[in-house]
C-alpha cells in the first residue's frame, strides 16, 4: 500500500495512548501502595515501603488473601480434573446428547455472574447448608469448569490420534497410552486451563459474596472496605498478584519465543 | 484471559470424534453431574424461590412455597428505573468498548502479525488488567476522579467544570468504569478472530482497486463478525449483572443503581429473596433469549 494511509501513523498514536489509558489505574494502585497514609489511602503523604514489608499489620488484608488463595487452590484442583476428562471425551467421544452435553457447558459462561450466585445462595438455603469457604468453593468450581473445558478442548484437538494408535500398536494398555503419550502431551494445555481456574477464582468477587457467609476473601474485603477507604496494604496485595502474574505470564512468553528461534534456526 | 482460550477455538486440523464406549460416560459424567447439581438446580431454586409468598410466622427472612406471579408484577413495578438503567448501560457501554477495542484488535491480529515480539507485548498489555483486582482497579477510577482530584480540580480551573460539579456518582462514570472493566473482553476475541484472517484477502481487495476503507467495509468486517459478536456477548452478559461499579462505594451514586445492585440489596441485605429471585429469572430470561437468537445461527458445537 503505497498511497497515503491514516493508518501510519494514527493508528499505533491510537494504540499507544488507549494502553496508556488502560494501564492508569494498575499505576495508581501500585504507587498508591507506597502511600505513607494513616487511615484511609486516598490523599498522598509521602513515599514509604513499610506497606509492603508489615502487609499482615492488617490482619484481616491477610487473612482474607489467605482465604483466598485455600479457595482458588481447591476450586482450581476440581475443577481441572473434572473439565480435562470432558474436553477428552468431547474431542475423541460419540455420545448421544451431544448438543445437550455441549450447552450445559456453555450455559454457565452466558450467565450473568449475579444470578449463578443467587441461584446458588437460594439452594443453599433451600438445602439449610451453613455458608463459608465449602460453599465458596463449591461455586468456584462450578464457575471455572466450562472455561477449564474449553481451554484443554482447544489443546486436545490438536493432538494427532496417529500417536496414541502408535502406542496401542506397541500393545501398550489405554492406561498406560494415557499417561504416557497423550498426558505429556495434553499438560501445557491443563497448566494453561489451571492457571486460569486459578485467576477466575482468584479475582472473583460477586459468586463469592453470595456465598460466603461471613468468610472474607480478598475480593469481598476490598468491597467492604471500600465504604470506608481501602488500607494501603490492600494495594500492596494487588500489587503483588499483579507482579507475581505479569512475571510468569512474560517468562511464558520469552521461553515460547525462545523455542521459535531454534525452530527457525533448525 | 477467559477469552483468549475463547476465541482460539478453532483446531489446526478438524477432528472427527471416533471412539465409542462406555469411556466417555466416565470422563462426561462427573463434571455434568456436578453442573446439573450446582448449576442448573440452583437456577431452578431461583424460580421456585421467585414465587414463594411471606411466610405466616410473620418472621423476616421466612417464606413459603407458593405461587405469587406477583412477586415478578411487583418487581418490576418497583424497580423498572433499575431494570432500565441495567440494559442501557450496558447496550452503551457495549457499543463504546466494541468502537475502542476494534482498531486495537485490529492493530495487534493484522499490522503486528509479522512483529511475534510487538504482538506478544500487546497482548500481554491487554490481560494485565485482569491480574489485578478488578475492585482495586475500579476504587482508583473513584479515587482518581474523586472531588478534589487533580484531574477535577484542572477540568474546573480551565472552565470546562463548574465550581459545583462532579464525575463521581454520575452515569457518567458508571458507563465509563464500565467501559473500562470490560474493553479487554471485548478486544481479545476480536484480536482472535482478525488474526486468522488471511492478509491475501486484503490485497485481493486493493489489486481490484477498492479503497482501504472499501476493503474494510467488504472484506475485514464481514469476516470479523464472530469475532465481534463474541465480544459483544461477553461484555453485554457480565455488564448487565455487575453492581460493583455502579455501586455508590464505587463509581455509582444515588441514582446509578442497576439491576446487580438491587438483587444484592434485596437478597443479601434486606432478605427479601422472592423479589432479589423475581428480578435474577427476569435478567436470565433475557439473556437466554439475546443468545438463542445467537445459538440459531451459529449451532451449538461453535460455541465452545
């Protein structure tokens, strides 16, 4: 395209300032857990690190940030397990109800978060079961499975059968085709569906508050906190997520970029 | 993050499921098994729940199983300003996250397509959201455009603000945290979509002089389509049943309230649970049908 193009230059300017605008509140929050504040975090007085060295002087930042990380462990586990064996036999099976099987899965990620979490809450008053961090992770679970199926479903469909029938041609067991040709294969897809589980868990506020009872996960506590300012120690946890994600997500990308070079360099 | 993995559905090869047996009962079962228990059911209790009538003892809290249609009759009776404000919210939030994150889709799935290094920092900018609290990020907009803020305070000194005006607690400033929260959901299954699409397409369209905003209308868009109906559906859907932002701790005010906010109060607060009920099956009800219409055309295997 040798004409003249708006898109040169409007577009990256575009591009570069809509990121800018997207990153405002993560840099708030950050320098804002630096904030020297007595009370609550909203005007600055001065530059301290004593947020992030004393983060458990607020102990219920703590223990809801504990809370939470029990929860999106558990849900997490469950739910990877539960949603790897569906995308197998989604992607290798013949079933009857087949598209019955394939909107119950999709349901769930088409419901608006407040009414999975009523809906959960009036069975659990219904049933008369006592909420707390069982419930929650109950919902969890429930809530991370399609995602969980529909990460592992896009992994397996691009497995190539060829290989497990090399396996069962040696007269190797279907356990042992299993755990040893198409698990290997399979496990980049159920980290990346796990790592997800957990971050949908983590971050999830309004399932949690109807089920939670009195249990605070970190979430809940930021909302309840809000009505009187949030303690910077507040900040220091997101931070922390933040960074902690943000440097296992780049190594991911260094270390897939890395293995494309050798590709080319083959 | 979701819906990175929602967009790349598409296998490299398609793959005709062949085996049959008793396998895949084992492998289906358990996981849908768990979401009729806790997932269905607990949308069934919601029903029953919407239609249950105060109950004799007279006890807050109490109710018992009845048939009040008139629950639903006074729900939306007494909270249609809600309903209202929760669609068009999201209607327009919806369309002004689809007009920002199209060009940005667009930007990183064709123009950076070469540069693996640029898009891959792009894409990881678009997440990053997503690994910080969404609460935090939301509390700072507040704080940011709290009364006093810097910025506030430079929008009334160079006369564009009155001495007396305000962002926080506006539908202003729901819309536009709302905006906010969900421009990655918006992007990322746009960005799937146009990164598949095939650049000859394109040049096909300038070798037959279209002009690039012809190729755009004929080509590009048409071919995005799922692409940003997928979008649309997954920032239209959690929109219309968020209340954190319009909530008045957050960005909302006195008359932001949206449909999230009153089932909160009503379930969780006032325990009124046949109204918070009546107002969940109106708001899924409407959903379900917004994506029928989608389902129809589309067949049930694409969605997942």
């Amino acid at each position: 395209m040798t004409r003249f193009s708006l898109g040169k230059y409007l577009l990256p300017t575009y591009v570069f300032l809509t990121f800018l605008f997207l990153m405002i509140p993560i840099g708030y929050t950050f320098v804002f857990s630096f904030n020297d504040s007595i009370k609550s975090n909203i005007i600055w007085r001065g530059f301290t690190i004593d947020n992030w060295l004393n983060v458990c002087d607020q102990a219920d930042v703590c223990s809801a940030f504990g809370n939470s990380i029990v929860v999106a462990v558990s849900a997490t586990l469950v739910s990877t397990v539960l949603g790897t064996m569906i995308a197998i036999a989604l992607v290798r099976y013949r079933f009857k109800f087949r598209s019955a099987t394939n909107l119950l899965l999709f349901l769930p990620l088409a419901t608006p978060e407040v009414v999975m979490g009523a809906g959960l809450a009036a069975q659990f008053l219904d049933f008369g079961w006592q909420k707390g961090l069982t419930t929650v992770i109950i919902a969890h679970v429930m809530f991370t499975l399609s995602f969980v199926v529909v990460t592992v479903k896009a992994r397996v469909a691009t497995l190539d059968p060829a290989l497990e029938e090399a396996g069962r041609d040696l007269y190797a067991s279907p356990m042992v085709v299993f755990w040893k040709v198409t698990f290997p294969l399979l496990l980049p897809g159920i980290l990346s569906a796990a790592m997800l589980a957990f971050a949908l868990s983590f971050d999830d506020f309004i399932i949690t508050q109807f089920n939670s009872g009195a249990v605070d996960t970190f979430p809940k506590f930021v909302y309840t906190a809000a009505a009187r300012g949030i303690p910077p120690e507040a900040n220091v946890v997101g931070s922390a997520v933040f960074l902690i994600a943000m440097t296992i997500v780049i190594a991911v990308q260094v270390r897939a970029s890395i293995k494309r070079k050798k590709m080319l360099t083959r | 993050m979701a819906f990175v993995a929602f967009g790349s559905q598409a296998p490299a090869q398609e793959q005709k499921p062949t085996k049959t047996g008793r396998v895949a009962l084992i492998l289906l079962l358990p996981g849908l098994f768990y979401l009729a228990l806790f997932f269905i059911t607990p949308l069934i209790s919601l029903i029953i729940t919407s239609l249950k009538q105060a109950s004799a003892s007279g006890v807050i809290g109490r109710y018992d199983y009845g048939f009040e249609l008139g629950n639903y009759a006074y729900a939306v009776s007494q909270y249609a300003p809600q309903i209202f404000r929760s669609f068009s919210f999201a209607l327009l939030a919806t369309i002004i996250a689809l007009a920002i994150s199209y060009p940005i889709a667009y930007f990183i799935g064709v123009k950076a397509r070469d540069k693996p290094l640029l898009q891959g920092i792009l894409l990881t900018l678009v997440v990053a959201p997503f690994f910080i609290s969404f609460l935090l990020r939301t509390f700072a907009w507040k704080q940011i455009f709290s009364n006093d803020s810097f910025i506030v305070n430079l929008l009334k000194n160079i006369g564009v603000f009155g001495a007396d005006s305000y962002i926080i607690g506006t539908n202003f400033a729901v819309v536009f945290g709302l905006v906010y929260n969900f421009i990655p959901f918006m992007t990322l299954p746009i960005y799937a979509n146009l990164d598949r699409l095939d650049i000859r397409l394109l040049e096909a369209g300038s070798d037959l002089y279209a002009s690039p905003a012809k190729t755009f209308q004929k080509v590009t868009l048409p071919l995005s389509l799922p692409g940003v109906i997928s979008g649309t559906l997954l920032t239209f859907i959690p929109i219309s049943g968020d209340y954190v932002v319009a909530s008045r701790d957050f960005l909302g005010g006195p008359d932001t309230a949206m449909i999230g906010n009153v089932v909160e109060a009503n379930f969780l607060r006032i325990q009124d649970y046949p109204t918070a009920s009546a107002l969940s099956v109106m708001l899924m009800a409407t959903i379900v049908l917004l994506v029928s219409a989608y389902v129809k055309r589309s067949g049930t295997e694409d969605l997942l």
